[in-house]
C-alpha cells in the first residue's frame, strides 16, 4: 500500500460518509412530499418486511444504535405510523411494530423513493450500480465481520 493512501483526504470512511450525504439529499429531495425523512422511511420498510420485531433487532437491521433508533421512532409514535409494546412472553423485550396508517404512508413514499431510486440509476447506470453494490456490500461485511 503506498503512503499517498494514508493521507487523510483518502479516509475510506469520510469518503464514504460524504457520498453517502450527497446521496441522501437526492432522496430526501425527491421524498419530500411524502412527509418522510429517510431514516424514517427505513424504519417504516424493515418493520413492513420483519413484521414486529424487537427493538435491538430492528437496531441491528438498520445499523442504529438503540438510541438513535428510539429518537427516530418517537415521531414515528406520534404519528401512528409505529407502535412500540412489552412482549407478552419476555416483558423485558420492547416489540415494534408498524401500523396500518404506517403501511400506507409506507406505500405512498415508496412511489417518491422509486423516483429517487430511478434517479440515482440513470446517473449511475444499472451495471455500474450493480458492480457498486457488491462491492459495498462486501465492504460492510468485511467491516462489522458479517457472512453472506
């Protein structure tokens, strides 16, 4: 590995921290009439795939902290798109859940996301994003040592 790659301009993570920004803002553009952030609209997509599911598996899903999984959540509550409630077999574990008012808002953002997703496929191009994909992928496992 050459010295040129230690250099902080080449940090992996800043890098991957700032296009992983600049994307965000394309979505969180194209979604914004959905009245979703996107952090949100993750929650809302892993609940509606896992169905209710406990707190720090839905944390580990979306590789949140617990903590700022239940700030994300709050909103959420409030709105009536997810509920939160003690498993009846193991009071210590705290169950999410999302609604049904949170399965159409869901829907309705999806239809936005699409866009956003078409987006980002027309600049980057399908074989490109497939290639970018498995390769981001393989990064995330190599970093938290996760097997496919």
């Amino acid at each position: 590995m050459g010295d040129e790659l230690l250099n902080p301009g080449h940090c992996v993570g800043l890098n991957l921290y700032k296009t992983a920004r600049a994307v965000s803002r394309v979505y969180a553009e194209e979604m914004r009439p959905a009245g979703l952030a996107r952090s949100q609209f993750a929650i809302l997509g892993t609940l509606e795939r896992l169905g209710p599911v406990a707190l720090s598996t839905l944390a580990e899903h979306l590789y949140m902290d617990r903590t700022t999984l239940t700030r994300n959540l709050k909103p959420l509550e409030k709105t009536g798109l997810a509920v939160r409630e003690r498993s009846e077999t193991d009071a210590r574990v705290t169950l999410v859940s999302i609604t049904e008012a949170g399965r159409s808002r869901f829907r309705e953002a999806r239809r936005y996301w699409r866009q956003a997703q078409r987006k980002m496929l027309d600049l980057l191009g399908e074989d490109e994003w497939r290639a970018l994909e498995s390769k981001l992928v393989a990064v995330r496992e190599l970093a938290t040592g996760e097997t496919p």
